[in-house]
C-alpha cells in the first residue's frame, strides 16, 4: 500500500516514543510522538507568548512552525532514541532527507535552527522539548514507571539550555516564565 506525503507525515500519531517503551512503559500507554509535538508546540506558545509580554522580542510565527516540526522526520526514520540521535553524524542530512521525502523540504533551515540552537526561536523550542519530556516523565514516575533517568537527564539539558548563548542574556526571563507556568514542580 502506497501512502501519501500527508498520511507519511501524521503517521506519528501511532508511533509510541521510543525511549519511553526501552524502560517498560506498555506501548498502550506510551507517549505518541504526535502527543509530545503537542506539548512541545503548547509550551513553545506559552513561553513565547510570556517573553513576549516581558518585551523580548520573539517571532511567535517561527517558533510555533519550528515546534510542529521538530519531529516530523521520525515520521520516515522512526523515533531514534536519544543516546543513538546524539552520536549520528549528521543529523542535519538525516532530518533533510526525510522532510524531502515529506514535501517539506523547504523548512529545513527551521530545523536547522533548533538542532544548532541558533536562533532564540529554535532554542526556545529546544527547551520545549526538553521540559515536554520532563513533564511527561515525572507523569510516568507519579504512575509507578522507573524513569528518573529521562527526567534528570532533561533537567540538566534545560539547565544546559539556558547557559546557550541565545537564551543566557534571557535567563532571568525564561526562569520566571517557567516558576510562573509551573511553580517549583519543575524542579529547575
């Protein structure tokens, strides 16, 4: 059966994350990978939209775009986990390649953006992510499921995150955003 471009493409509303099922998660109750693009492209909102009202200048547009994006390659290449995304080479090529194949080619400089964290709109999704899987982690730990692992790991890549050059001179900011969304249930 031939699929296309669009059905490729939302396929990630079935496909359960990976990471979660490697520590014992039941794929019934696993994270989707469309689930967390929702978180990601949610929080992405709600920082955005609180730096904005903080006078930073951040384009909402860009960011909400790059957000729904940030995992529509896994739709052709799977949900490749963490530890083996971290050391392929070119990540770049990869996620090219499968927007290619999606029709989405032409937004691969978004990508870009939040794999290299250059840009506070790419950054600002990257911490997203991070948070995203924090959240649902600390979900899964209050239901009984070991992994602290995933939430720590994401706690130090936020701390890590805001260290970057494009989201250090906003530190403050985004620290106060986050106590404001959260309270002191992040941890961060």
């Amino acid at each position: 059966m031939k699929y296309s471009k669009y059905e490729k493409a939302v396929s990630i509303k079935n496909l359960a994350r990976t990471g979660w099922m490697n520590r014992g998660i039941p794929p019934a109750l696993a994270e989707t990978v469309a689930a967390h693009t929702f978180e990601v492209t949610f929080l992405t909102l709600l920082i955005t939209k609180a730096l904005s009202e903080r006078g930073i200048s951040v384009d909402l547009g860009k960011a909400l775009m790059i957000a729904v994006l940030h995992d529509v390659p896994e739709a052709v290449a799977g949900d490749i986990v963490k530890w083996s995304k971290d050391r392929l080479r070119d990540i770049e090529k990869l996620n090219e390649e499968a927007l290619n194949e999606l029709g989405l080619g032409s937004f691969k400089e978004l990508l870009k953006e939040f794999d290299e964290k250059t840009t506070l709109e790419g950054t600002l999704v990257k911490l997203a992510d991070h948070l995203a899987t924090m959240l649902e982690a600390k979900r899964y730990i209050k239901r009984g499921y070991d992994v602290s692992d995933i939430a720590e790991g994401s706690a130090s890549a936020i701390k890590k995150l805001l260290k970057t050059p494009t989201l250090s001179q906003y530190k403050q900011e985004v620290q106060e955003v986050l106590r404001e969304l959260f309270g002191k249930n992040t941890g961060l």
